[in-house]
C-alpha cells in the first residue's frame, strides 16, 4: 500500500536483484576467497553485515510484493513473471555465495571446506530446480516454506555477525558442532525429507486427477536433463581437477555454477509459460565439457584458471545477453 502507483512493478523486482548483486561485490572487495572471517575477523568492517542484512531484507520483501503490487495496478504480464522467477533464479546462487564470507572457508581450526560450500550451493539450487519442474508439469508454482525461512535465517545471521561478529561461527554451539554445521543438517534434512518429497508428491496428485501438462513421462522428465548433466560435468570438474580448482578459485568457480545454472533453468521457466518442449541439451552443456575435459585430462597444466575466468565471462556474458533479449 505504500508503493507509489506510477512505479512499475518490474522496477521492484529489479531493484531488489540490484541490491543483491551490490551486497554480493561489496563482501567479494573484502572477502575474495573466502578466508577473511577465519584468518582476519576484523578484514570486513561491521557496517558490511549490517548492510548486508539491509540488502536481504529490502530484496526479500520487493520479491514478495512485486507480484502484489503488478495486480493492484492491473499491470500483470508473462513479462513481469519471467522476469520475476528468471531472476530469482540468479539471485538464489548469489544469496548462497554472499553467506559464505560470513562462517569463511576451512583454515585447519575452524570454517567449512570449499568442498562442503559446493554442496551447500548445489542443493539450495536443486530445491529451486525442483520447484520450476513441479510447475512445469503441474502448472502450479508451490514455494515451499523453506524459501521464507531460508531468508530469515540469512537476515539473523548477518545481524549477528555484525552485532556479535564472525567469531560467534568459530565456537561450538552444542555437542562440539559448529553453527555452519547444524545449517547444513537442516538444509540436506529439509531438501531431502521435504522439498523433494513434497515435489513429488505434488506431481502424483496432479496425475491423478488427470492434470498434468504433459503426457509422457519422457516430457515430464525432460527438463532434468540439461540441469543434471550440468551437475556431472562440474563435479567431475571439481573431484578430477589436477591444480585443485575449488581451492584456487572458489568465490569464481561458484559464480561460474550460479550463472550457467540459472540460464539452464530460465529456458525451463520459459518453456513452461509457453508450454512448449525444452530442448535435450543446453548449448552451455558442450563447451563446459570440453574445458572439463581439457583439465582433468592435464592440458590446461597452469592455465586452468584462466581458462576458467574466460568461460565465467563467456557464459555470464551469455546469460546477460539472453535476459536482454528475451525481454526485448
């Protein structure tokens, strides 16, 4: 109600993906490889949580009523909706990758491995994957609750850290486990005894009472294809890799992960607006397994980094342009 009716509703959703990505650059200045909360506390000022706090605060409530506002001022469109759920899909790897600086990599005592952070990261992302997939089938989006509380826990924990500081994540909290730790339990308890299942669930429902969207199981199977190929091919990227690539380059690698996910899964969104067939493989899917293939195999030697910055610019380039057109 208080939202001036002359501002467009796209404006807030893109207002909120702004204040993410300035959140995200300001904490990489500070913390570029994730080793500032660990080794240095006092690296990143206390006005950066605080300001960080702010920032997700201010993105989760333009996300949640940007849709609101684009119906009371009659101006709904598939416009607004691709926009809405094309971003989210890039913001959701951000707000992941942002939280990292907070409890900082392994340094031997304390922080959790870059290894535990790629899963951490895959997960959160296979629960956005699932939900997109669900309404690709059923027609209906279904948000779990978890994305709520995800983005309370992400506000409580930085005005933590800036009202406590980043200690607060070095010392036990009961039993000898960590905070890092007890997030982690719940994240994999919740994505795999209720994300997933509720999916699932919802997809049953949906078939049997003879609404599903698609009539084959190899439709409705379709869009899982080029996000879990994706996944292979990374991890091999990450397990295999001869110069370690993870620990090298984590805050890029990630990125990396972020980005070519969310341009595999805005094809999905806009496959299940328009009701028409994903394509099998993404295009991403071929030069990233050449590059895999070229590092696990020893004939990047030394230049495995660069070539991994050259392919984050090429696909982030990429999926920028995309959003561009699409919206055009």
């Amino acid at each position: 109600q208080i939202v001036p009716l002359w501002i467009a509703p796209n404006l807030l959703t893109f207002s909120g993906f702004v204040m993410i990505l300035v959140n995200y650059f300001l904490i990489s200045f500070y913390d570029w490889d994730y080793t500032a909360s660990g080794t240095s506390p006092g690296l990143v000022p206390t006005w950066v949580w605080l300001f960080s706090a702010f920032t997700t605060f201010c993105a989760y409530a333009l996300d949640s009523i940007d849709g609101k506002h684009a119906r009371r001022t009659q101006s709904s469109s598939p416009l607004g909706e691709l926009f809405d759920h094309g971003l989210d899909s890039w913001a959701t790897s951000i707000f992941v990758l942002s939280f990292f600086s907070v409890c900082s990599r392994d340094n031997g005592k304390t922080g959790v491995s870059v290894y535990t952070m790629y899963i951490y990261l895959s997960i959160v992302l296979f629960n956005f994957m699932c939900s997109h997939w669900e309404k690709y089938n059923t027609g209906v989006l279904f948000l779990p609750w978890g994305y709520d509380l995800s983005q309370v826990v992400l506000i409580a924990a930085y005005l933590l850290t800036g009202l406590v500081g980043v200690e607060v994540w070095q010392k036990p909290l009961l039993f000898g486990y960590y905070i890092t730790d007890v997030l982690v339990i719940l994240l994999i308890g919740f994505s795999l005894l209720l994300s997933f299942p509720q999916t699932l669930y919802n997809i049953h429902r949906a078939h049997l009472k003879k609404t599903l969207k698609n009539g084959s199981l190899y439709e409705g199977l379709l869009p899982l294809v080029s996000p879990l190929l994706l996944f292979v091919l990374l991890t091999v990227w990450v397990v295999l890799s001869p110069g370690n690539i993870l620990a090298k380059q984590p805050r890029l690698f990630l990125w990396m992960v972020g980005v070519t996910f969310s341009n595999v899964i805005c094809k999905v969104i806009v496959c299940q607006m328009s009701s028409t067939r994903p394509e099998l493989l993404h295009w991403f899917l071929f030069p990233l397994a050449l590059v895999v293939y070229a590092a696990i195999s020893g004939l990047l030697g030394w230049a495995e980094e660069v070539v991994l910055a050259a392919f984050t610019a090429l696909v982030t380039a990429a999926h920028v342009h995309y959003g561009i057109c699409v919206v055009r």
